[in-house]
C-alpha cells in the first residue's frame, strides 16, 4: 500500500514552527479552540466591546461554535494551526463588523448596480485557476486579488491610487508566510498578493465558508456545513463586490471550486451571470484536489494521513457534484448562462475556449493570442514545479471512484466531456 508523506520542511521554516510553539507557552489564549474559545475569540474580535457589534448571534454563533468546535476535535493542529484557525475566526468575525459599519456609513453601496459576473467554477484542479488569471487580462474584466477579498472596507472602489497602493501593502504584509512555511504549495497552487485569488477569501462572515476545510481537517464542521443555508453568506458576497467595485464598466470575474456546492445560491445572488462550469476525468480531479488538500493541511498539522484526506475527498466532491447536478435541473437556472468546458480541451486550445466564452458572455473577442502569450511569459505552466501525485498514494480505487461518481460524470453535456 502506497503512501503520501508530507513536503519536508526547510531550517527557515522549522524556525517559525519552533517560535510558535514557545509562543504558546507563554500566551496561550491566541491559539485557544474549542467551546471554551467562543467568548475569548468574541472578545478578541469585538476588542472588548461584545457580541452586539456583530448584529443578531442566530446569524453568526452557531457557525463559530461548529468552527471552534471541530478545529479542537478534529484539527490535529499543531501550535501555527491553532494560531491560524483561533485568527481565522477573530479576523472574519471583524471583517463582519467592518463591512457592517461600512454598509450603514454608505447606505448607497447596497444599491450599486452589478453587471452580471463571470463565474469559474468546477471540480478541483480542473484548470480554473489557469482560465481565471487567464481572462484578468483583458481590461474590460476585473479579478479580485487577495487583500481587496479580506479587507474590501478598506479598499473601496473610490481610493486614490496612492491610498489603494499603500492600503495593499498594509493588507498583504504576511502574505508570503504560506510559501516560508509550506515552498510546495508554489506549484500546487502558486498564490500571492498580486495573484488573483478565488473569491472564498472573502466568504464566511457568518463563519459558514467550505473553504476552510481546504486548509484544516474540520470533519465536523464540514458534516455541519452540509445540511446549511448559505443564502446570506451569497448575500454578502454580492455586498462585497459592490463595496469594491468602482463603477468603471469593467465586469467582475470570480472562480471558486467551492461555488459548486452552493450553485443555488450563487444563482440567487447574480442572476444573468454566466456560469463556467469544467470538468475534468474524475479521478485525476479527485487525486489532484486530494494532494492539495493534503499539501494545504501539512501546514497547520503534524499529522497528515494522506488516507484520511483521500475519504474526506471523495465525499466531499460527491456531496458538492449531486447538489451542482440538482442545481442544473432547478427552474431557477434558467436565470444564467451555463458553459461547460472540459480541462484537455483548455489545455489542447485555450484559444478556442476563449472564443467561446466571449460569445456567451456578448463581448467582442480582444487579441486572444497576445493574451495567451502574457499569461504564458508571466505564469509559465511549471514554472515553480511540477505539481506530481498518484492516486494510489490516498487510498483511492479508480474504478470504485469512476462508479461512485458516475451520477455526475453520466451528467456531463457531451460537448465538454
């Protein structure tokens, strides 16, 4: 039996590691979990002055409570991984209060009229990362990058160019740490503060966000998050864009796999978008989102296996395709533009994927060629490392998954598959 072992960490990386655990030591509350942590983080976020900052506890407290819960239980944490969840939950907690305190200080924004976005959604690692920063280029197309995600209050679509530029940098000071701590994450997915980034960053201001069981085994929140609505996390997320965006014309772009879990939702929150949904052979999407998981979760633990990573996987990505399959079939998405692409066929011809999509989307097609030549010259495919796996290494059976998924795989239109 074939096994995955964790990325092996470098002196530099060991250092911070070890000043994180005599950290602990010596203030422990920053890296409290559990259900003794929920009033600490409250006090954290709120700085002293109570829950009420964060309006109605119905909306918020039970997903904090799960979050806290099963990063205690189910975490496997060591003392980086508990900083980080503890601070996960601080920081979206104030991230809420501040787009609140925004909201109520520009009345206006919530009525500010969106133009209907460009929506990349999928299975993991199906190429919607490569398409997303792809189609960035073009100038009539917006992509959020990560500091307008985490702190978009402050980087409000009318800044100066000389604010914008030094609010970024305030934003972004950290942001190097992941590839300090964790180098492989570069060709597994490259991120960074000039990249844009899939939009679940700005998600879970009601602490319900499936983005968090990228980075961190939380089993129990994630079993809790199934049976949730996410209709007014989708509600803020459309707040969101409308605090950042600057009224210039251009058309939002967002990507995030885990949009295929809450298409329902999506869909209520922007009718008229155009939805790109790819597909990818389901074992290479299942084995390829398992390693990163894996490689993402080896930050934060020291106890990885990449077996158990292969199970929560599988049926993760068998819970968001059957709600994706059920969504498509709703009478609501008839309100959105549906296109399907498969990952070789926007490997083999980028271009003509290009095409397509600027005909659904009723844009006149820019230099496709010109674009595919920057993207390539700056983000060149390997460019940080192969990204390599092996089913076997997760406890994955091809042909048991192919069967199990085959309620999806039987559902793709016959052009993408």
């Amino acid at each position: 039996m074939t096994r995955w072992y964790p990325p092996a960490r470098t002196p530099a990386a060991q250092r911070v590691y070890r000043k994180a655990e005599d950290d602990r030591a010596v203030h422990p509350d920053k890296y409290r979990l559990g259900l003794d942590a929920v009033d600490l983080v409250i006090d954290r976020a709120s700085r002293g002055h109570g829950s009420a900052v964060f309006g109605e506890p119905s909306d918020w407290k039970p997903g904090l409570t799960q979050y806290l819960e099963s990063a205690a239980e189910d975490g496997r944490l060591n003392a980086l991984g508990a900083r980080n969840a503890h601070g996960t939950a601080v920081g979206r907690l104030r991230a809420r209060s501040a787009i609140d305190t925004y909201l109520r200080e520009h009345p206006h924004t919530v009525q500010r009229p969106l133009t209907p976005p460009i929506v990349i959604t999928g299975g993991w690692r199906t190429g919607t990362t490569f398409l997303f920063r792809l189609l960035g280029r073009d100038p009539r197309l917006r992509v959020p990058l990560p500091a307008e995600l985490g702190v978009p209050w402050l980087l409000a679509g009318d800044l100066n160019p000389r604010q914008r530029a030094e609010r970024m940098t305030a934003a972004t000071a950290g942001h190097h740490l992941l590839h300090v701590l964790n180098p492989t994450m570069a060709a597994v997915h490259d991120s960074g503060p000039d990249l844009a980034e899939e939009c679940v960053l700005a998600m879970g201001t009601t602490l319900h966000n499936w983005g968090f069981t990228a980075t961190t085994r939380l089993d129990g929140y994630a079993r809790w998050l199934a049976g949730e609505s996410f209709a007014a996390e989708y509600l803020q997320h459309r707040r969101i864009l409308q605090i950042l965006d600057a009224g210039d014309g251009r058309r939002w772009v967002l990507k995030a796999p885990a949009h295929t879990a809450e298409l329902e939702h999506l869909i209520a929150a922007y009718p008229g978008a155009c939805v790109i949904q790819l597909h990818r052979d389901i074992v290479e999407t299942v084995a390829s989102g398992t390693s990163l998981f894996a490689t993402y979760r080896s930050t934060y633990s020291d106890d990885v296996d990449g077996h158990d990573v292969g199970r929560f996987q599988t049926a993760q990505t068998e819970l968001w395709l059957r709600r994706a399959v059920e969504a498509r079939k709703s009478a609501a998405a008839h309100t959105v533009t549906w296109l399907d692409v498969h990952y070789s066929d926007l490997v083999a011809d980028p271009d003509a994927i290009l095409h397509r999509i600027y005909a659904a989307v009723d844009l006149e097609v820019p230099d496709t060629v010109a674009m595919l030549s920057d993207h390539h010259r700056a983000l060149p495919r390997d460019g940080k490392g192969k990204h390599r796996y092996e089913a076997a290494d997760f406890g994955i059976d091809p042909d048991e998954l192919r069967e199990r998924m085959r309620f999806y795989t039987d559902a793709v239109p016959a052009s993408a598959r």
